[in-house]
C-alpha cells in the first residue's frame, strides 16, 4: 500500500481522503486532479463514439476490416507530420488545443454527412468514419499523456498515473454507458455531438491544467509559452537514434498485433450472433461498460500496489502474461463467452494497469521526444501493428487455420511480448537512477527535462 503521510496542519478534508488512498503530496493534489478531469472529458468524448465505430465496421463488412485497418494506417502517416509542424512552431499551450478543435470540426462534418446519406454512400462514410475515429482515439490520447509526461517526473508518475488514469476510466464508462442508452431512443449520429462538446470541454481543461503548472513552479513560462522547435521528422530519427524507444516500439507492435486477432475473432462471432445494428451497438457498449468498470478497480486498489510491491517491469508484465494464458484458452473453447471474458480482462488491465505503467517509460526521454517520437509510436507505430495483425489474420484465415489454430500461434508472440516488457521496465529505472542522480550533482530543478534520449 502506499506509505500514510502524517497529516499536514491545515489541509482540506478532500486532500487528507486522497492521501489515504494514493501517495500524493499536498502541492500535487489540484494538479493530480486537474489532469484526471481532463483524461475524463477526453475519454468520455471518445467512448460515445467508439461503439459507432465498432458498428459502422460491421456494417460495412468483416471481410473488409483489413482494408479499413490499412486506411487507418495512411490516416496516421498523413497526421503524424501535421502534429509535428504544430509542436515544432507553436508553444505547448496553443498546439494542444488546434489539435483537439481539429478533431470537433470532423465530428460536425460526420454528423452532416451521416444525417444526410443513404443506402451504399452511407455504408461508404461509416467506413470512413471507422477509420478517422480509430486516428482520432489515437491521437488525443496521445498528446494527452504526452503532456502527462511533460509535466510529470519518473518518481510521480509510478505514484500519480494510476490515479490519473481514473479520469480516463470513469470517462470512458460515461461516455459507452450513455451510448448504451441512448442508442435507440436519441439516435446514433446524434451522439457525434455530445462527443464533440466534451472535447471542447478538455480544450478549456487544457488551458487551466497549462496555467496551473506554471503557477505551481511544477514547470516553467518558457515551456508554457515558447515553442518545443525542432524539425517536422525529429519523431523518426529520435526513435532510430534510441534502443529504449526501439525497445517500446516492440512492446507496443506485439500488444496491438495480439489486440487485432482478439479484435477480429471478436467481430467473426458477434457478426454471426446478432442480426440487428442497434443490438450490435448495444453489446459493443456493455463490453466497454465492463472494460472499464475492471479499469477502474484496478486503478483504485491494485496498479499503485504492484508498482511500488514489485516494480514497473512486473506490472508492464501483466498483461503479456494474461494473453499466455487467455490465447490457448481461446483455441480449446471459441465461443463468445469466453472472447467476451478474455477481451474484458485484457482491455480492462491494459487501461488500468499498463497503460500507466507504459506512459512512465517516456517520462525519462528528452521534450521533444516525449510529443513527436511518442506521437510517432502511438499512432503510425500502433496502427502499423493493427495492420500487420489484420493482414496476417486474413492470411491465416486463407491457409485454412480456424479461430482456434489462429489463438494458439499467438500464444508464442504472447511470449516474446512478455520478456520485453521485463527488459523495458528494467531500463526506466536505471534512466530515472541516472537522471535523478544528475539532477543532484549539478542542481538542475526538479521539473527539468533529461537531455538526451540515450
């Protein structure tokens, strides 16, 4: 458990109850929060629309997913360059929020086009908005744990990013619960708008959380105010020139490659089980409902635990050791109670477990890096894996392997996901040793960032 602080003269009740269940400091608590509300509207603007997303990709044929999984693919490579002009010529505080405004001018033309549409052109934009949706998710919560970890020590983020993550948790049951009842009686498309104001509600989120660092001394006016720089490919070469990041490249290639074939077994069996959209929906919603509710859980009581227990490398350990486990269980028995359960653990630990622990790897890579190589890794990189995971399904599929044979060649990349994830967490302590201790010898403050990525 987190050690119990000894209760501070004058301090709130609402500050002495979090201090009891999470190892904050007084002088971290508005921030703490203030970036919880913020992972909260982000994800609950995202959940409203993620079960239309999972919708309109049946709708619009199981068969065709690898394709929509390669149109995601060149959506990222196309935004990856537009993010990382913004972040090189504009500071923290104005690139944040035309990226965010972005994405809500989107969700308006969708709900102009969805509205007015029909028959195969309305088929043709639910593809499209399959695709847009999956780089949408991708990169406002990219940059939302980029700016975590801009602001946000090594030390703070193995006490602090479980907590954080409960924002995102709470959220995300909000918004995939009001899809679930609202669905039917409101109607689909309409959603795109409520999702569309909670986002703008994260851009105002965004300018306080900004303001609120630097009045804290947690960060300086410069980093506020002055732009990161750097060139518009600074991603690629940051990630070539470093083994760490290479290393996460890796880990996050078998996570998603592992994530497609348990989505696409997923899609196989509900599309054979469900005749109606809206019954579709509404189960897609359910599952993130549960997803969520165990994210929430684990977030409260045990990722903070096993952090502090057993160290980051175990925890970002768990869920490769849950899909050894889960993918063999899937070829034995492939039926959609135990996909079901499977997808429900595996998404429910990954947001409340290794999510956190893998956002702490990039507090230990210079600034620059942590928004354009990590905007890199968790958008081209990611939807890379989704692609080579969709590919090789069909593939598969097309040699005569079944959804059982399909789970068990998994079980190995499961494996190798595993030993990775050990190396990796190992590695960001011996950088955050290094810095901390750099840190000490040439009195830098606390909040500055380390100056090279190897």
């Amino acid at each position: 458990m987190p050690s119990r602080q000894p209760e501070a003269p004058g301090i709130g009740p609402l500050t002495a109850l979090l201090r009891r269940a999470v190892d904050v400091r007084s002088e971290e608590v508005s921030l703490m929060l203030l970036s919880s509300g913020y992972f909260f509207l982000v994800l609950t603007s995202f959940y409203i629309i993620r079960p239309i997303r999972e919708e309109m990709g049946v709708a619009g044929g199981v068969e065709n997913l690898a394709w929509l999984y390669t149109g995601t693919l060149v959506g990222t490579l196309v935004a990856h360059p537009l993010f990382t002009w913004l972040v090189a010529r504009y500071p923290r505080k104005t690139f944040i929020p035309v990226a965010y405004r972005f994405f809500i001018a989107n969700l308006v033309i969708f709900f102009l086009l969805l509205r007015t549409t029909s028959g195969g052109a309305y088929v043709w934009v639910g593809r499209i908005f399959f695709n847009w949706t999956s780089v949408f998710n991708l990169f406002v919560v990219s940059v939302f744990w980029a700016f975590m970890a801009d602001i946000y020590r090594s030390e703070q983020s193995k006490r602090l990013f479980g907590f954080i993550a409960t924002g995102g948790t709470i959220g995300a049951m909000l918004g995939s619960g009001m899809t679930a009842l609202l669905a039917r009686g409101v109607g689909v498309v309409n959603l795109l708008l409520v999702s569309a104001l909670f986002l703008e509600l994260a851009v105002r989120c965004v300018r306080r959380l900004g303001h609120s660092v630097t009045e804290l001394g947690i960060g300086t006016r410069e980093e506020e105010n002055e732009p990161i720089g750097g060139r518009v490919l600074a991603g690629v070469s940051g990630v070539v020139r470093s083994s760490y990041l290479l290393g996460i490249i890796l880990f996050v290639l078998l996570f998603t490659i592992t994530s497609t074939t348990l989505y696409f077994q997923q899609a196989d069996i509900v599309s054979r089980s469900f005749d109606s959209p809206a019954a579709r929906t509404s189960f897609f919603a359910t599952i993130d409902f549960l997803v969520n509710l165990l994210a929430l859980v684990t977030q409260v009581f045990v990722t903070g635990r096993v952090i502090k227990w057993v160290g980051l490398a175990a925890t970002l350990a768990v869920l490769p050791a849950l899909s050894l486990i889960s993918f063999p269980l899937i070829g034995l028995y492939p039926t959609l109670g135990v996909i079901m359960t499977a997808q429900v653990l595996r998404r429910g630990w990954n947001y409340g477990m290794m999510k956190p622990s893998l956002e702490a790897l990039y507090t230990v890579i210079p600034r620059e890096d942590k928004y354009k190589a990590k905007n890199l890794i968790d958008t081209f990189i990611y939807r890379s894996g989704d692609q080579i995971g969709a590919w090789s399904y069909d593939g598969m599929l097309a040699t005569g392997l079944g959804l059982a044979g399909i789970a068990f060649v998994n079980t190995p990349i499961a494996g190798v996901w595993l030993l990775i994830a050990v190396a990796l967490g190992f590695a960001q302590n011996k950088r955050a040793r290094a810095l901390d201790a750099g840190r000490a010898a040439s009195g830098v403050p606390a909040g500055a960032a380390p100056a090279s990525a190897d």
